[in-house]
C-alpha cells in the first residue's frame, strides 16, 4: 500500500489524473488491507472529480460487509441508487450475499421479494444465496417455492443449487428428500464434487451423534 500511494503521489507531481479505474484500484486495495476509513476517504474525493463505476460501488459495498458493517453498506447502496449508477445483477449479489454472512437473512429477503416485484433479472448464484437463507431463518416452504421457480424463470440449477437444496434438507432431517435431489442432480448431468460429498458426510454424522447424544 505504501508503495500504491507513492505511484499516487508520482501521478500527481507529473500532472496525470486518477480515473475511476485508477480510484477504484486503490480503494480496493485499501480494504484488501483493512483500511476501511482511508478507503472511504478516497471514495469521497473521487466523488469530487470522476463518477464512481458500478464496480467502485460493488468494491466498497463488499469491504464493507467482509468488515461487518452492514448499516454503512446499506448506506452506501442507497446512495448508489440515489445517485443514479446502474445497479447490476453483480451488485444486487454483492449485498444480498453480505446480507447473508451477516446473518441478516430476513433483510435480505425483504429486498430480494422487492426486486422480484420490480422484475429485476437476477443470476442463478443470488437465487442460491436466497435459497440457503430461507432454509436458515425457518422459511423452508418459501426456499422449496424458490427453487422449483428457478427453470421458469429462465436458469438452470447448477451443482452449488442442488448442494444448497440437498444439505438443507439433510440438516432439517428430510433424508428421503434429499437423496431425492442428490438423484435429480445427476439425472440433471451435475456432476456432486468431493466438497459436497464431504458435506453431506459431515452433516450425517453429526445427525447421528445427535441421536446417539439424545439417548
């Protein structure tokens, strides 16, 4: 980082401007090194000369959240919108997922019903991400609903949406259902991966030591 600002200040003493992909390389390595308020900081002094990308945004929107601050993340999308940028779907799955690891579940819920309403395209990773939060705040049927809407809305399930569907499933204790889906996966051609099969492992096993600690 020292040596990034020294190419800043070399910039500047030779009259190169930073441009937003200069800005946003910088702000990106400051929360890379957990410098979250010299970030801000160069965020609001790029406001003053170049216009912010979608990409600056989704950059800030993401060291926040990895910083656990979700009300200045929030903040910040809401200036986003505010200021006009372009919401992508790449962003909507920046703050959806940092929603998430936050254990703002139910939030995050609220804003994707939201954006459904607004006909918003969305990928298949943000339905995944929305899938697994359902099943965790208790909103099985709601998760189940999701993921039987994902072909008719024009995606495909991919392994990490039979792995979200199948280890929820293990964890509530629908054996039967999940290898229901585990048999639909490789019908679908999606292949299980060693991490999967290790999950499903992990979670058998805690499921009968469970039984067994309840006797």
């Amino acid at each position: 980082m020292k040596k990034a600002f020294g190419v800043l200040d070399t910039m500047a003493s030779v009259g190169i401007g930073l441009d937003d992909i200069s800005y946003s390389a910088i702000i990106n390595g400051c929360f890379k090194n957990g410098r979250i308020d010299d970030g801000l900081t160069i965020f609001r002094e790029m406001l003053k000369k170049v216009t912010p990308t979608t990409v600056t945004y989704n950059i800030i929107l993401g060291g926040l959240f990895c910083a656990g601050q979700t009300v200045a993340a929030q903040k910040m999308f809401h200036e986003m919108i505010e200021s006009g940028i372009t919401v992508s779907s790449s962003t909507y799955r920046t703050i959806l997922g940092g929603l998430c690891r936050n254990s703002c579940e139910d939030e995050a819920i609220t804003l994707f019903q939201k954006l459904g309403a607004m006909n918003v395209k969305l990928d298949i990773a943000i339905l995944n991400t929305m899938i697994n939060a359902m099943f965790k705040v208790q909103r099985r049927e709601e998760a189940i609903d999701l993921f039987a809407a994902v072909s008719s809305s024009g995606l495909v399930p991919n392994a990490s949406t039979y792995g979200v569907m199948i280890k929820n499933l293990l964890r509530e204790g629908s054996v039967e259902k999940a290898e229901n889906m585990f048999s639909l996966m490789e019908k679908s051609g999606c292949a299980p991966d060693s991490r999967l099969i290790n999950d499903i492992i992990r979670i058998l096993l805690q499921k009968v030591k469970g039984n067994i600690g309840d006797k």
